[in-house]
C-alpha cells in the first residue's frame, strides 16, 4: 500500500465520520453550547492520541535505526507545544 492509497482512506474515513456527526445531530435536537463542547473534547482527545502516535514512532525508529530521526523528533516537539499556545491564545482572545 502506497502513500497515495494511505491518503485517499485517510480521508475517505475522516469524510465519513465528519457526516456521520453531522447526520446524528440533525436527527436530534441539540443545543449549540452542547455541540461545541463535543467538538472541544473531541479536539483535544484526538490531538492526545496522534501525539502519542508520535511518540510512538519516535521509539520505533530508535529501536529498529538506533538512532533518533530528527524530523519525527521536531514534529514530536511541535505536537507537544502547539495546544498549549493555541489554548493560551484562545483565552487570552476572550
């Protein structure tokens, strides 16, 4: 499976999972206050889990290379800065 097939199921799922929200909120009524806050938690469990998906692959390429990747290491280190700034930002724009 190539990089091109990845991308394509990647966003094929992420397509329909997105309509899927979309589809059972329509069916019930809910408030905007209560779908804000599903998105929020959403947001932040998904961030958590590809941070630590990152992470992951940071010791798998240590343990099979024996050596750390650098570029795997920075979007390590920028996974692990970006919620909190925009967490910072966001309060402070309130």
């Amino acid at each position: 499976m190539g990089f091109n097939e990845i991308i394509t199921i990647s966003i094929f799922f992420m397509m329909f999972f997105s309509v899927m929200a979309r589809e059972d909120k329509k069916e019930e009524d809910q408030s905007d206050e209560l779908d804000q806050k599903v998105l929020e938690k959403s947001s932040k469990i998904s961030y958590f889990i590809l941070l630590f998906a990152i992470l992951l692959a940071v010791f798998a390429d240590q343990l099979v290379n024996g050596t750390i990747n650098i570029f795997l290491l920075a979007v390590l280190s920028l996974g692990m800065v970006i919620f909190p700034v925009v967490e910072y930002l966001v309060a402070k724009k309130r």
